[in-house]
C-alpha cells in the first residue's frame, strides 16, 4: 500500500486583518517521494538525520476553505454521500476534540480518519527541509537532486509572499 500527500499552499494578506485565508489552486500534487515525506514530518522512511516531527492539524481559524473541505468528512444522516459520514461513525473514528460544530453545539464534521502525520510550513521551514532533503539524498544515494515540482512549491511561496505583504503556509497531511 502507498502512501501519499495532501499538500496545499495557502496564503492570506497581512494588512486585511482578520481575513480569509485563500489557497493556491486546490491540492498540489507534487509526486510520492518517500525520502521527502520522511525531511518533512518523519513518514514512510526511517527518520532521515534532520528532519521536521508533524505539528498536528492547522487551527481551522487558519485553514482555507478547500483544505477544509478535504482535511473533514461532512457529517449526514445517512453518510452516503463522497466525503461524507454519519455521527455514529465520526464518534467511532475520532475524539471529541476532532469534531467540529455549529453554533448551536451540533457535529457537523469530522476529521478524515485516513489521514495522519497533519503539519503546516513556513516559507523558511520549507525551504530549510529542501536542504535536508539535498543533504539526505547524498547520504542515501537518491539521484536527480530536490524534485522539481517540490522545488516549484517553493518558488511559489516566495512569489505568495511578495516582499513580506502575505502570510503564507505549506499545509499538508498524508494518507495510505
């Protein structure tokens, strides 16, 4: 069985205060690179020398809308529908804390329970586990240098940044 990423790049502008926060086109598909997921939250290798541990799921006050939408199932009656489930096995799968609510205190989603190893980078904490990466690659005899749609990730979040004018985040998870 593989394993692969959820991986999403989202940004929000400093000077709006309390705004939204948007991502870039949806999921970024950057390929399985199992010595990748290992520099960036220890997953599917042996711990590489330097590497970074998961930071768990990003405060939702701090999630966009489509992170959202893949990070939970939606909870229904009948569960049926995609990405849906029903309160009985939302409470089955999860904890409590893993429920999030309406305003009157009802379940209204659950976190996917075939997700794990949840974390969210900076720009400068991205960039720092493409270093290790390089420097692992070299110890494990990977070739080809930092692949390059993780390299265009990059590019990406020092573009979003624009001179420090948005905040921006690397947020990912996996699954098997």
């Amino acid at each position: 069985m593989g394993c692969d990423i959820h991986c999403y790049v989202q940004y929000k502008n400093k000077n709006e205060g309390d705004g939204w926060w948007s991502d870039f086109g949806g999921r970024i598909p950057p390929g399985r690179n199992y010595a990748m997921f290992g520099v960036l939250a220890g997953v599917r290798v042996h711990f590489p020398p330097k590497h970074f541990d998961p930071k768990g799921v990003l405060p939702i006050e701090k999630q966009s809308w489509t992170v959202r939408d893949d990070l939970y199932l939606v909870i229904t009656e009948d569960g049926k529908g995609h990405h849906e489930a029903t309160l009985e096995d939302a409470k089955r799968w999860s904890r409590e804390s893993q429920l999030i609510k309406n305003e009157e205190g009802k379940p209204i989603r659950v976190l996917h329970p075939d997700w794990h190893s949840h974390s969210w980078m900076t720009t400068e904490e991205y960039e720092k586990a493409l270093k290790w990466y390089k420097e692992y690659a070299k110890i494990d005899g990977i070739t080809g240098g930092i692949p390059f749609e993780y390299k265009v990730i990059l590019r990406l979040m020092k573009i979003l940044e624009k001179n420090g004018k948005n905040d921006v985040l690397l947020v990912f998870w996996f699954d098997n």
